[in-house]
C-alpha cells in the first residue's frame, strides 16, 4: 500500500465530499433523526466545491491510498486560541479505517502546521465517538478538560470535547 498526501484543489471537490458523507454515516448516523440526517449528509456530499473555492485561509489536505482518495483534514487558524491551528474537520472514509491512511494524514498535517508556525493545536470531537477519541490519543492529542454544545442545525445540541497536542517537526507530539 501507498500513502499520498496533497494539497486539495477545486476539482478534489466530490472526493471530498464522498469521503466526508461516508465517514459521517458509519460515525454518526445514531445521533441524528434519519430526516434530518439525509440531508446533513447532502450538505457534506456539495459543500465542498465553495469550501475549496473561496476558502483562502484554512488547508485541505487529501490523503490517498494506491492513487484513491480516502482521508482528508481541513485546517487553519484558530479563532479561539490565537495563534494556534484548529483542524476543524479530520475524516476517513470508511474502506480506509485500520489501513494507516488516517495516521499518515496527521503526520503531513501536524507538519504543515508546524511549518505554519503554529505552536499549538486543538480540534473538538463528539463526546460519544470513542473511536475518534482513541485515535486522536493515539497521535498524541490530549482532552483539554474543555467541553462545548454545538448544535448541527436540528436543534438538539451534541457535546463536543477538545483536544490539543503541541506539535513537534515530523508530526510527533511534544511530551
């Protein structure tokens, strides 16, 4: 197997989007009434091609394995901790889980960010993932003690949890 890292152009869009609605779909569909969930995966499947149009101050980095894309992190500037990096979304498709394609991710990730400048990094996730929760330990991400509602437009607010980890050049965290 082949890992690749690049950076996502508009025309990345729809895998983008594929791998975002997938991942969402195996992670979350019991959280979501199926109404309401049909169409946040719509959303996930569209967004992309305004995201990777305009979006001039956060990266998108797409992640493949033998030439398909199967992972992808979305990251920039923290609006909550300045000068630190946010990755506001870190997804895999599902025919990717177990193969290391998301462990490669986060080391060119945690790379451009460290190459960013950025001493400090943090991302939140579902309180009630803990898939999410053992991989992001796992690169060397720690739980902040810091927990926020965030309401993904169905009107029930689900607890999200942060993590921060300050990186080190090649992706290791520092201990």
């Amino acid at each position: 197997m082949t890992f690749t890292t690049a950076l996502a152009t508009p025309a990345d869009a729809d895998s983008v989007g594929e791998i975002h609605a997938e991942s969402w779909k195996a992670a979350n569909a019991s959280f979501f009434a199926p109404e309401f969930f049909a169409e946040a995966l719509r959303q996930r499947r569209t967004k992309w091609h305004d995201v990777l149009a305009t979006d001039e101050k956060n990266t998108l980095l797409l992640a493949a394995r033998d030439g398909r894309p199967l992972a992808f992190s979305y990251f920039g500037p923290s609006a909550l901790h300045p000068g630190s990096a946010e990755i506001h979304g870190f997804y895999g498709h599902p025919d990717g889980w177990g193969s290391g394609i998301a462990q490669a991710l986060m080391a060119a990730t945690l790379d451009r960010i460290h190459a960013g400048g950025f001493g400090r990094v943090h991302l939140w996730t579902l309180r009630d993932t803990p898939q999410s929760h053992r991989f992001y330990a796992k690169c060397g991400f720690t739980v902040s003690g810091t927990v926020r509602t965030y309401d993904y437009g169905d009107g029930h607010p689900l607890h999200q949890v942060e993590y921060v980890l300050i990186p080190e050049p090649g992706g290791a965290p520092s201990r």
